[in-house]
C-alpha cells in the first residue's frame, strides 16, 4: 500500500515538473511575442512623430517664405559703397540694396542697372550678368542690406565709332523681381551706343559690400 502511494506522488511529480517545463517556453514565447508588438507599436509612434515633425517644420517654412515675399520698391534703397576697386581696364563697385522698412522681405537674382544721362534717359545697353556667385534668396530684415558687384568697364576699350562716350550722371536700379526702379547718382563715362557690353552685375549677395574687400 505504501508502495503503491510513493508511486503515485513521484508519478504526480513527474507530471507537474513536466507541465512546468512545458508552460514555463509557452510564456516566455508570449512575453516574447508581447514585447516585440510593443516595439513595434513604439517605432510606429516614432515615425509618425518624425513624420508630423516634418509636416510642420515644412508648413513654418513655407509660411516663412510666404511672409517674406520679395522686396517691392517701397521697402528699398540702393547707394554705392565707395571707392571702387580697379582692375584690368575695369573698375568694381559695391552696390548696396537696403531694406528700410519695418518688414522682413526677400531677394534673388540678378538686378537690372543701366547708366542714365542727363534728363533721365539710358545711355547704351543695360548692364549684362556676371558670373562667380550662386543664387541664392537673400533674406533682408528691416534696415539690413544686401549687394551686388558691379563691374564698370573702362569704355576707352572701345571704338568711339561703336561707343560713342558720353557722361552718365546716374545709375538706374532695379531691386531683382521689381519693375520700379531707383536712381543712384554717379558721375562715370559710358557708351551712348547700344551694343557695348560695358557694365556687368552679379546677382545679390547677402550683407554690405565692403569696398575693396568683398568683390
């Protein structure tokens, strides 16, 4: 009789160490299963996160730009820095573009500039684009300015036949992307004749040309 109990609690055992040994895989494999969704649903809320970070930083971007829109005549006055730096029949100047409103507006591009002479016409062709900078939009806080290099051709270079030299009193700006111009007087030789190329402009720079230094 006793034998037949002590066979039955090893058999009981046995079995209760076996189920053990079976449940105990069982839940590690759901924990495991477990903390797997959970990471899971952690990188999930990650990317959405960065996702929507993007999203907004994209749409203050744009209401960035869309508020800093371009620089009309009115926020705009533009001046030469002197002396000019000569070079190689050529003299180059520093032409600021000031903002001087209370605004924050935008620049890109190339201006236009053409010589005036007296009574306000153009003397000859309009200045043509040089190259050596990159375009970039040039952001002008209130009273902050910005530059382009211009280069100023010596028009003895040329044949008076095709020249025909005359005095310009004047520099007739347009701010890049604005068809009202500004006036800066200056007193320089140029071509009467359309054809000479004898000005160039890069496009806008960010910051005040310092003469002699920043061309």
């Amino acid at each position: 009789m006793n034998l037949t109990r002590h066979a039955m609690r090893r058999t009981i055992a046995a079995t209760a160490i076996t189920s053990a040994a079976i449940l105990l895989p069982a839940i590690a494999l759901a924990s495991s299963g477990s903390s797997a969704a959970s990471n899971k649903a952690v990188a999930k809320t990650a990317v959405a996160k960065t996702a929507s970070a993007k999203t907004a930083s994209a749409k203050t971007s744009a209401a960035n730009n869309a508020a800093a829109a371009g620089c009309p005549r009115g926020y705009l006055t533009s001046w030469l820095g002197i002396p000019g730096n000569g070079a190689a029949g050529s003299t180059y100047y520093e032409l600021e573009i000031s903002n001087v409103s209370g605004q924050t507006c935008t620049l890109y591009g190339y201006p236009g500039v053409s010589a005036v002479k007296g009574g306000g016409g153009q003397l000859g062709s309009a200045a043509d684009r040089a190259p050596g900078h990159t375009e970039l939009v040039v952001t002008l806080a209130p009273y902050q300015t910005a530059h382009v290099v211009l280069q100023i051709t010596d028009v003895g270079v040329y044949s008076p036949s095709a020249c025909h030299p005359a005095n310009a009193v004047a520099l007739r700006v347009y701010a890049p992307g604005d068809y009202s111009s500004m006036l800066v007087p200056f007193s320089f030789r140029a071509c009467a004749k359309r054809g000479p190329i004898f000005l160039h402009v890069s496009t806008t720079i960010a910051g005040a040309g310092i003469p002699g230094y920043s061309t």
